[in-house]
C-alpha cells in the first residue's frame, strides 16, 4: 500500500516548515533516500529524502505552502493506489486547481489536533478593479512581477479566491488582445491607475518590490522587539592590538596546524576566558524580572549569510583550547552559510560577539539578542598614537563596543567587563598561558 512521506521535524523548536522546490513529481520513480523536495525553516533549508520505495503518487502540499512538522507532505507506492486516507490534514493545493472542480474541503488535521478546533471560512471573493488584493501564490506572485501585472485587476480563480498562475497569464492574455480596462493596451503595469487613466507607467520605474524572506521577517521582529523593550546602551572602548596581530602572524608562519586561527578566533577565545568571570553579563533576563546566570559560556557568534544573519551557538566554548574553539567557529559558520545548520544551533547563547572589523567598522552599536542582557561589537582596526619611553609610537587599535541590557546590568560592571577583556586582549599570549 502506498505510503506517507512526513515533513521532518527539523529541531525541537520548529512547529512548521516551508516546503521549497519538489525534485520530483507524480508519476516519477522514488528509491529510498532519493531528494523528494527542501524545505526551510524561518533560519536554515535542508533536503526532505523519501523513506519509501516506488513511485511519487501524489503531491498534498506545493512551493510555498507552510507545513505542519510530521504531516503528511506526499504519497509514495505504486501507481493506481489509493491515497485519500494519506490526505487527511491536508490544505487545498494551491496550483493549479480547474475552474469547474468544486472547492476543496479543509479537514483536520492528523497532527495538529489544535487546528482540527480551529473553523476555517474563507474569505470573500476579490473581485478585479476593487482595488484588494487577496492571496497569491508563490508562482503567481513572481509571474506578476515579470510580466509586469498589476494584482488589484486579476480575477482569481484558485481555491478560496487565491489567485494563481493561470489567472495572471489570462491577464496578460487580455491586456495584448486589448481587451483591458478602457480597450486600450498598456505599456507598463497592466491595470491600476495608469490603465484606467490611459497613461502608462514606464518600462523599469525605478524600483522593484520582494517579498521578505521568512528569515528576514524573524530577524525584523527580534530586532524590533529588541530595541524597543530593552533599555539597551553602549559603552566604547578600545585595546592596543598589537600583540594580537604578531600573535596571529606567528601562528599563520609556524606550520605547526596553527595556520586557520584567526583574529575573529583570538577574539572569541579572549571573550569566553573573560565572560567566566563577569557572569552578570553571560546570563538572560527572564520575565523581565529574573537574571538566570550560566555556569558556561555559551558563544553565540553573528554570521553573514546569504539568507540573512544568522548567530549559532558555540556552546561551553570557555571550557575548549584555542584550537577547539577555531575549528568550531568555522563549522558552525559554514554550516550556516550552507543553510545546513540544525535551528537548535541558533539558540541557546549566553552571550553574541558581532565582528564587523573585516568590513572597516570603526564603531557601531550592536543589538541585544534577547533574552541575552550584552552583546560585544568588534570594529576594525586602526591607527592610533601614544607615548612610549618620552617619544611617540604608533600602534594599531582595535574597538570594542559592548551594548548591555541597562536593566539587568550596571554601566559599572559592565565597563569592568570590557576593560578586564579589553586587557585580556592586549596580553593575549598571557591569557593563553595562564590556562
């Protein structure tokens, strides 16, 4: 008999994925551990493989639906089999569905019994020329936006007035036929305000409209929540780094395995040696009235990707050498540039070092990660003067700005944190042989 493919739990934290693109389709062959389709997280994408054999039957969910985690995503067996008690928990599909089939029946769902409570109606029909715009598929969406079709005048046809791909193509159809709003053929955008006026928008006004991706909408709503309920300041401060910079070229020219250690390296090691003394700044502030200080430091470390920001934890990283600590910042930023990383890496810091020294920041002022009540920004690096022996010397610095989280921590304290890291980092080989 045929059998379900589940959508995988992809962390203990995530309720529901977005499924991405299938690589297979009905009626296609399946071989245990063939790539059926990705799906994403709000943070990581990751490879959905088939755990039968046969063939693709049929597909419940399309690009772009989000998925219950552990809900049946597809059938797989052989052709001709019965699949309708696979489908329970299934939404509509969403592309294409024929204009004279009846309405999909929403019904509860196998694994959420929450939304088995919850009554769907659906919404009221859009009507062309309303000016609304109601739901739109993925595919529609990007087809509009090619073809340059305003959505406030298609008429959708897809389950629960959901406009689709074959809605936007009869648009287009109707705009060449000039058979438009007013009979007349528009050159930019086919209907709003210059098809009804006769004045077309011109070919590439100057700007483009994209959907946030749903790790920029997570990231906008941490940021957003940050900033505006945290009592957030920063202090700026400075260390002489040139014992770092030998340090570093010492290791680069040993050929003793030391050569991948890097600054961003030295840096966080230097920072998880210091937070094991200032633990009012590695703890959350829970509730809004309780600081839970950690007995290890859990690093959380800000990397660009091309998804967005993300930060993975490198976890107990003061109890790890320097050689530990190196080899597990690159893991767990290839991992998360590569979109491969388990979302229980992104959570659980104690503490976030942002490095923007790289780029040619000289100062900046990082965001809290709440519920973490500090983050440390790393600038880069740059000339600076002081007087040694009655004569001048140049030297290059590098800036250090701590943001913390004024009501849990003290400008006090926390100046004592960077200024005791800010020595640890100046002393650095000191630092490593006093361990």
């Amino acid at each position: 008999m045929a059998t379900g493919v589940l959508m995988p739990k992809a962390g203990i934290s995530v309720e529901s994925c977005i499924i991405g693109t299938w690589h297979k389709q009905p009626g296609d062959p399946v071989q245990m551990g063939d790539i059926l389709f990705d799906y994403e997280t709000d943070k990581a994408t990751f490879e959905c493989e088939s755990t039968a054999v046969g063939h693709l039957i049929e597909i419940f969910f399309q690009s772009g639906d989000e998925v219950p985690c552990l809900t049946v995503v597809c059938a797989v067996g052989q052709p001709g089999e019965d699949v309708s008690g696979l489908k329970t928990g299934s939404p509509p599909v969403s592309e294409p569905v024929p204009a004279s089939a009846p309405a999909p029946v929403s019904t509860p769902s196998i694994v959420e019994p929450s939304i088995a409570e919850t009554s769907i109606t659906a919404p009221p029909a859009v009507q062309a020329g309303s000016g609304i715009v109601g739901a739109v598929s993925p595919r529609a969406r990007k087809l509009a936006e090619r073809l340059r079709v305003d959505l406030q005048y298609v008429t959708p046809t897809g389950p629960r007035g959901r406009v689709i791909e074959r809605d936007i193509q009869t648009a287009a159809r109707t705009l060449k036929t000039g058979d438009g709003i007013g009979g007349r053929r528009q050159d930019g955008f086919i209907g709003g305000a210059g098809a009804a006026s006769g004045v077309s928008l011109a070919a590439g006004a100057g700007y483009t409209d994209e959907k946030m991706s749903p790790i920029r909408k997570v990231i906008a709503k941490s940021m957003l929540k940050s900033l505006t309920e945290i009592a957030q300041l920063t202090h700026v401060h400075s260390c002489d780094a040139t014992v770092l910079l030998s340090l570093r070229r010492r290791f680069k020219d040993s050929g003793k395995g030391l050569e991948g250690i890097s600054l961003n390296d030295l840096v966080i090691f230097a920072v998880a040696r210091t937070l094991a003394a200032h633990p009012d700044l590695n703890a959350h502030l829970v509730n809004g009235d309780t600081l839970r200080r950690f007995n290890g430091v859990h690093l959380g470390m800000a990397v660009d990707t091309p998804r967005g920001l993300l930060v993975p934890t490198i976890f107990n990283a003061d109890k790890m050498s320097l050689l530990q600590l190196s080899a597990a910042t690159k893991d767990v930023a290839d991992m998360a540039k590569s979109g491969s990383i388990s979302p229980d890496l992104l959570q659980g810091a104690s503490f976030t070092v942002s490095n923007l020294g790289a780029l040619g920041v000289e100062m900046f002022t990082p965001v809290i990660n709440p519920p973490q009540v500090a983050i440390l920004g790393v600038c880069g690096l740059s000339p600076k003067v002081k007087e040694e022996n009655g004569k001048i010397a140049v030297y290059q610095s590098m800036g250090l700005a701590l943001t913390y989280d004024h009501r849990a921590v003290d400008g006090a304290p926390a100046s004592r944190f960077a200024a005791n890291l800010a020595k640890n980092l100046e002393n650095i080989d000191l630092l490593m042989m006093s361990l």
